[in-house]
C-alpha cells in the first residue's frame, strides 16, 4: 500500500477513486510517563516517552487507513492528512487521525 500528502503520484495516473478512508487511534496517558516527561519540561530537553506513544499512535492510525483502502480494493491513498486532538479531562487523551483518498493507480 502506497500513502502520500499528495493528491496525485506522479507517473501513475489515478484509474478509479474508491472514496474517503479514515484511521483513528485514541491513547491514554500513563502516570509515570506523564511524571517523567514533567521532570524533562522543567530541566528542558525532549519528552523521548511522549514521542514514542505519538509516533506508536500514528503509525496506528495510518496502518487502519490503509487497511480499510485495502478492503476498498486500492492500492493506494492519496491526500493523506494526519491530525492529533487532546481528548478528556485534564487532557489526559491523545487522538490521533489519518484520513486520505483510497484509489487505485
């Protein structure tokens, strides 16, 4: 399966558009890497903790997406957006979305 921002690939004219697919994946947050990624924001530097759930949560929710382009009978999705929205009280959710056009090349 092929995922690109792009509407078009080039060299490989779009024979059928199959219609708008979706992924989403909803992750909560972990006390204690929420507890280590405030000690990073105080003395400064990267949250490696929050990164690794947020690159987890979107590899996620591109691979639903493409599944579900899969299931459509393409071969690939074009004009892929990916999204993130904090969900719950307290921001204690993290969404995230990918959505794209599933066609065939």
């Amino acid at each position: 399966m092929f995922s690109t921002t792009t509407n078009t690939v080039e060299g490989r004219p779009v024979r059928d558009y199959l219609g708008i697919v979706t992924g989403e994946v909803i992750v909560g947050a972990n006390i204690f890497r929420d507890l280590f990624a405030s000690i990073t924001d105080i003395v400064g530097g990267r949250s490696g903790k929050y990164e690794d759930v947020l690159a987890r949560a979107r590899k996620e929710a591109l691979g639903e997406m493409e599944a579900e382009a899969a299931k459509l009978g393409g071969n690939a999705v074009v004009g892929v957006d990916i999204d993130y929205e904090v969900l719950g009280q307290n921001g204690s959710m993290l969404m995230v979305s990918a959505s794209g056009t599933a066609v065939v090349l």
